[in-house]
C-alpha cells in the first residue's frame, strides 16, 4: 500500500497525547502503516549494555504514531491538509494540495 505521506514532511498530529503539534518525518513503515516524527510521542525504554551502547540505563526515543493521526502542512495554507495525486504535462505524478492546488515539493 502507498501512502501520501514521505519522509522530511513536515506534518501535524491530529488526535491523541500529541494533538496539535508538528514535525518533521523521520521514518514511514507502510507495512504497519505508522510514522515515526522527530522529537513526537517520546518514550522512555530500559537498554540493556551492549556493543553499540557500552552503558545501559534508561533510553528516551520516539515511538511510532499512526498514519491516520497525522497530517501534511501545507506551506502555501500554513496548516493541515488532504494531499492528491496528478500527473503534469511532463508526465511525472506529484502530491498537491487539495485546498490551495499547490504542489508539494520534497
């Protein structure tokens, strides 16, 4: 399944402990349909000493947020919209915006 949302968007979140903030996409997981959003829905994890981190102890890093709760900002609109697909006369398929018609660059 292809979703309209990539990573570097800047998006919103609409429902949950982090309604109404923004950020930008870190990491999309079409398979679970979940994003991961930089410094949103912090979680603390316990880490046990490994190779990589030589000290264990208490870890604070992002946890996944569904694709339904969140939204693109829009930079012509200054805020959340519904983004679509078409094609230009290049025939290369972009994202646009569904309430201004601006296209979404990357």
């Amino acid at each position: 399944m292809q979703f309209k949302i990539r990573k570097d968007d800047q998006i919103m979140v609409k429902t949950g402990r982090e309604k109404g903030k923004t950020g930008k996409v870190m990491k999309v997981n079409p398979d679970k349909a979940v994003v991961l959003v930089e410094k949103l829905n912090m979680v603390k994890r316990h880490q046990k000493p490994s190779q990589k981190q030589k000290h264990g102890g208490i870890v604070e890093k992002e946890a996944p947020i569904a694709i339904s709760n969140v939204m693109v900002i829009c930079e012509k609109c200054k805020g959340p919209v519904r983004l679509g697909y078409k094609i230009l006369e290049s025939g290369s398929k972009v994202r646009y915006c569904k309430k201004c018609g601006e296209v979404i660059e990357r």
